[in-house]
C-alpha cells in the first residue's frame, strides 16, 4: 500500500497523545511522503500532524529535535518537535511513527515562478548551511549510498532484468536506454569535507511568505545528514531552476534562475564554499538530475517506493515514467548548457 495515499483520520490514541482537538483536523492538499494534518491542540496552538513514512527510522527526529534546537539558537525560523503530553518526540500507534511540528505560516511552491523567488531561495539555504557550520551532533540518519550514482544506475539495471514481466515493460526499458545514454555523461566530483545539510532542498520544501517572496525557513526535515555541499546544491539547482515541475515532460534548466538563485546564496554567506565546492556545482546539478531518472525509472518498475499522485496520473508506475522523462530531458538541458552554468559561477564566486 502507499502509505501517502490513505485518507484514514489520526487514530484517537494519536490525538490524546499530542492533547490534539479533534475537530481541528485539516488535511492538507500536497505531500507526497508523509501524510499531514493542520490541527490544533487543546491549549489553542496550531501544528502540523504527520503520519511519517515508513522509509524513514523513528530516530530521525533526534536529528531534527538537535538541528532544530541550533538553528533556534542561531536566530533561525524554523519548524521544531513538539513533544508529546509525556515527552516523546514521536508516537508509534496502529503500526505507524507520528510526529507533531510547530506551525510556520506560509506558502510553498512546486516551481519557481521568478528570480526574486529564486534568489530568495538561494539565500535561505546559504543561511541554513552557515547555522549548522559548528553543530556537533552525530546523525541518527546517516543516508548511506543516497547519492551513490552507480548503485543507483546498477539498481535500473536489476529491475530491468527482475521486473520483465511488468505491463509497461517496453515503455520503460525504453526511457531506461535513455537514462543509461546519458549517464555516460556524467563526471567525476572532487573530493571535498561533508557538510551539513538539508538532504531534500527541493523548491518545494522552502516556506515562503505568504504575501511577498521572502523564504522564511526549510521544512520537511527528515533527510538531514551530512555529505558533500555539491549534492545538496546539485539537487537544489535541479529542482529551483526548472520551471516545470519535477514530473513534467518539458522541464527544462533555466538560467536566470540560476544565476539569481547562486547570486542569492553567495551574496548571503560569502566565503562560505570552499573554490573546489563550487567548481562541483554544474557537474553535481548534471548528475543529479540523471541519478533521479534512474531513480523514478527503477521505481517505474517496482512500484515500492516514490509516492504518486492518485489524482493525475493512473498508477504509480505512470507518474514515476512522467518524472524519468522530466528529468532525463532536465538533464539533457543541463548538459547543452554547461559552459553558460559555469561562466555564471565564475561570476557568482568572484564576487563574493
């Protein structure tokens, strides 16, 4: 079953546990990974209820509670945990983890619609990385192998060769070819420290304001971890600077978004990247809009693990095919581009 697509209200076990009123159940509209609720607790305060998806560990959120924590600290906005009536900072009921969140008002965007909201962007995750510079804090969610291409390349392989037998076989072995063609194109990264990081920075999961385009903080803090600053950036620029959105056939890499979007983040924390950093940003971008396509192109087959829309598309392994051309085409854009991203970054670094 795909747990983001049940429509079942919060077991009762789950409201008196977090003192929640019942009548103030709001479910809300997107969200594809973890089901989420506007509620409000007894004591009149407004949160966020979610049904936390079964792909991630419980003790994830001893990793938000001590990012959180810093970020506070450090005069950031962000979402934190809100214990339990007995402490915990999460529940486990009817075989499921839940968590409650403070509530930041805002809004999100599945894409980019202007470089003021993409320098915006920029500048949010920039101050984000900067917070946690000097957090110790060992990661419950280590993420081994998120961005280890070649596993992910391997496992495309493995479904064709498993998942023969599926209806849309043909279709998907064809994009696969594709993804398989252009991953030839993908090139070494440099060695660099890992950072801190957001581990999902898509468009999406920044809040803005409601009434202008200032980004107020990241949500959806699940996948924080450490790695090499170039995949974060990679996925962030892949996501921020496409237009379209992340399923669409006709997604394309836009540079005014891109340049506004890097301005934003070296303008906020100068000297914050090292120069080899940097220099990994057009190649890491390239890569991850390849790795996804291998990514929703194995799910294609599988059908286990990326949520779908229920409501524009007839199964998941169809919604999964619309994001493998989305980012294979992303990627290709991305790659007839490459000389312009870097003639960009050389700006955006020299003026620092």
């Amino acid at each position: 079953m795909n747990p983001a697509a049940t429509s079942e209200n919060p077991p009762d076990e789950v409201l008196a546990a977090y003192e929640i009123e019942p009548q103030s159940l709001e479910r809300a509209g997107t969200g594809l990974i973890n089901q989420t609720w506007f509620v409000r607790t007894s004591a009149g305060r407004r949160a966020v209820l979610q049904r936390v998806n079964p792909v991630f560990e419980p003790e994830i959120h001893e990793d938000i509670e001590a990012v959180t924590k810093h970020l506070l600290a450090k005069g950031l906005m962000t979402p934190v945990l809100l214990a339990s009536r007995v402490g915990e900072l999460w529940v486990e009921e009817a075989g499921a983890v839940w968590r409650l969140m403070s509530y930041v008002h805002g809004v999100s965007h599945d894409a980019l619609t202007s470089t003021a909201q993409a320098r915006e962007a920029g500048r949010a995750l920039a101050r984000f990385h900067e917070a946690l510079r000097d957090l110790e804090h060992e990661f419950r969610s280590a993420r081994l192998g998120v961005h280890d291409t070649d596993r992910h390349l391997r496992a495309l392989r493995e479904a064709l060769v498993e998942r023969g037998d599926h209806p849309s076989f043909a279709a998907i072995e064809t994009l696969a070819a594709e993804v398989f063609e252009v991953a030839a194109d993908i090139a070494s990264l440099p060695a660099v420290p890992d950072r801190i990081v957001h581990g999902d920075p898509k468009i999406s999961n920044i809040l803005f304001a409601p009434d202008d385009d200032r980004a107020l903080c990241l949500i959806d803090l699940d996948t924080l971890s450490r790695m090499p600053v170039a995949f974060e950036l990679g996925d962030a620029f892949r996501s921020w600077c496409n237009p379209k959105t992340e399923d669409a056939s006709s997604a394309t890499f836009s540079l005014s978004f891109f340049e506004a979007a890097i301005f934003g983040y070296a303008r906020q924390r100068p000297g914050l990247l090292e120069h080899a950093e940097w220099a990994s940003i057009p190649a890491a971008t390239f890569r991850i809009a390849v790795e996804l396509a291998a990514r929703f192109c194995a799910d294609a087959l599988h059908e286990r693990y990326f949520a779908w829309d229920a409501r524009r598309y007839a199964s998941a392994s169809a919604h999964n095919q619309a994001r493998t051309r989305g980012q294979l085409n992303l990627a290709r854009t991305i790659r007839g581009q490459h000389t312009a991203i870097e003639a960009i970054l050389a700006r955006a670094f020299s003026r620092r």
